[in-house]
C-alpha cells in the first residue's frame, strides 16, 4: 500500500505490507534507487508477520521533490529519525543498503531511541563514502551542469551496464522497470536533479569516520549481512563494524554483490525475519 506522510522537511512517499501490529521493519536505500531496491524483499518478510515500511528517501530516485531537507548525511539521518516519530514506530528494524548504510550508522550515533535492531548489508564505512568508483559524483555535483549531464548519461544502456554505474552493483541485470523507476525521476524533473545534487555535494568521508568512532555506544543487536564478492564495500569493511559494534554478528552472503535486495532477496528476507524473531524484546 502506497503512503504519503507530511513531515517538518517536506512529504515523503513510502509503501507499507504486512499486519498493522506486527514487529516493525524500516528500509534505507541508497544513492539514485528507491523503495523499489526492497521489492522482492518485502512481500516474504510480511508474510512471516512483520510490518514492513519501504520508503522513497530524497537520494535522486524520488518521485517528491523535498527542498526543505538539510542535505548533509546527519540531516538525512535525522529525516529516518523524523520519520519515525511522526509514525510513532518503536523498537524498530532498521534493514540498510549501499549509501543507505551509511546514513544508518550515523543515524545510530543520533537516534538510537526508536531502533531495536540493525541490519546492514554492503554499505559505505568508515573513509569508504563513496568507493572508489563513485569518489568523483561529488566533484562532478559541484560542477555548473555535472548533475544534469550525470542524469542524462543514465539514460544510456551502455552507461547504466558499466561499472560506473550499476554495472558492479549486481551479478544479475536489474529489470529493466525497475531502472526506469531509478532513473526516471532525476531524468524528467529538474526538482529532483536539485535534490540530488544538493546531496551529493555534501558527501564526505568525514561523516562516516565520525559515526565510526560512535558506534561503540550502540549496544543493540547489529547483523552484517554482507556480500564477500562485492569490490565496492569489501567484507573487511563487515569485520571492521563488527569489532566496533558490541552486539555485531556477520552473515556471508554468497553470489551477490553491492545490491543484496537484487541479487539474494530470498535469502535476505529469512535472514531479516529470524534476525527479528531471535532478537525480539521481552
């Protein structure tokens, strides 16, 4: 079911599945995707019982435009935190992806109030935002231009199939609707280009470092549930958040790279309902 909520920064659109009272799962996705990354995640982890709540967070595949949002990675983490006390949700999943992961961890040095739980699958750490790869989108977001014609390049095939792009982010090609659902948005309205590059000017390793030498403080339970084949987020950046983490287990996803959610949804789903279900609250 497709929601719109209000909040201080601007609407967000979010989709909500499974029993309204059921244990409660929220989804970050990261860069230039949306809540449709979760698709073939969602449906089974509502059917085991838990209320899911994928959201379309202002990261350059939203179909809202949001220009009251402060852009930095703090200010987004503050809108999940936003997010969640306008719904009133409560020892909360968090499940993380990608730049969605880094947005997570920060958000776990600021609002660990709301969150029970943590799962991060292959996600920017530490000095690791962005990889390698991605390492120059800032720069080109500071350039007269450089977001449009980032934009404009998506809408390339062979773009969108390189490793520039979502070349090495899965083993398998994303269908093809689910790309357009990624690359439409920024593709058709100058608002929302505004709000990516907005975002990606204001990417730097500093936040990332800083939530590191925070995480300490989170004593919840975390599951890195990571991709050993994966180049951009290598699983020594797993075990590095595991010695860091006090309740941090890891769960070695085989035959996937960066996009879990695409490329193992089926394991991700059992692997995030027993992670509820063996670390539900008393």
């Amino acid at each position: 079911m497709s929601r719109e909520i209000s909040l201080a920064a601007g609407t967000v659109r979010f989709f909500e599945d499974g029993p309204a009272d059921g244990p409660v799962v929220l989804f970050v996705h990261g860069l230039l995707v949306n809540a449709d990354l979760w698709r073939r995640v969602v449906p089974e982890i509502a059917r085991a019982g838990l209320r899911t709540l994928a959201v379309d967070w202002p990261l350059g595949a939203h179909h809202l435009p949001m220009p009251r949002v402060d852009y930095s990675p703090p200010g987004l983490a503050d809108l999940i935190a936003s997010f969640m006390a306008e719904l009133d949700i409560r020892d909360v999943t968090v499940v993380a992806n990608d730049t969605g992961g880094a947005l997570t961890q920060i958000l776990m040095t600021r609002h660990p109030d709301r969150i029970g739980r943590v799962v991060l699958t292959p996600s920017d750490s530490f000095a690791r935002f962005f990889p390698p790869m991605f390492a120059l989108l800032p720069l080109l977001a500071k350039v007269p231009g450089g977001t449009w014609l980032l934009v404009r390049a998506l809408q390339l095939g062979l773009v969108q199939r390189s490793p520039l792009a979502f070349g090495r982010l899965a083993k398998r090609p994303i269908p093809r609707e689910a790309l357009d659902s990624y690359i439409r948005p920024a593709r058709e309205d100058p608002r929302i280009r505004r709000d990516l590059r907005a975002f990606l000017r204001q990417v730097h390793r500093r936040h990332t470092l800083a939530a590191a030498g925070r995480l300490h403080h989170f004593t919840r339970p975390v599951l890195l549930a990571w991709a050993p084949e994966d180049t951009h987020f290598p699983i020594e950046l797993a075990e590095r958040l595991a010695a860091l983490l006090p309740a941090a287990t890891i769960s070695r996803i085989e035959d996937s790279l960066t996009f879990v959610p695409e490329d193992q949804p089926a394991v991700l789903a059992h692997l995030v309902t027993d992670f509820v279900e063996n670390n539900a609250r008393a």
